[in-house]
C-alpha cells in the first residue's frame, strides 16, 4: 500500500475545512496521513480540525506567514518516509 503525505495550509476555513478532511481521509487503496498547519486563522477553523487529531493527523498551530511561508513550514517538517506527497489547500 502507498503512503501518502497530505500537506495542508489552512486560514479561516471552517464553512469547508471538516468535509476536506473527511474526503483526504477517506481515500482508498493507499495510507494517507495528514500534515495541517492553521496559518493564524481567528475563525473555528482549528477547533474543526482538532476534532479529527489522531496518530494520522498532525496539527501544527502556528502566526500567519502567508500561504507560501505556510507550506514551506510543513514540507520542512515531513520526512522522506512517503512515496508521494500531496499540497491541499
């Protein structure tokens, strides 16, 4: 089974952000998990994702940087352990 690493940037999502992570996760056929940096949001968006922390879920809670800055703080964070990775945004 292929491992996946999911990065994802998030800021001010709520309205969208639990179906994103419920149609991430529920990919068949490969081992996904999921790398979620909130860039600052003063929605709910983070205690939306909190609901879904577990041992495949990595939440970082971070100022904001920018999208790009977002991103870039995650792709030094994941290690090279996955066949492919994935950017969701």
């Amino acid at each position: 089974m292929k491992k996946i690493a999911v990065l994802m940037s998030t800021y001010n999502g709520e309205k969208y952000i639990e179906q994103q992570i419920k149609s991430i996760l529920a990919q068949e056929n490969v081992d996904v998990t999921l790398y979620i940096r909130d860039d600052g949001s003063f929605d709910n968006t983070v205690y939306c994702i909190k609901k879904f922390q577990d041992k495949n879920i990595n939440i970082i809670i971070g100022d904001n940087k920018g999208p790009c800055n977002s991103f870039l703080e995650l792709v030094n964070l994941v290690d090279d352990t996955y066949d492919y990775y994935a950017f969701s945004d």
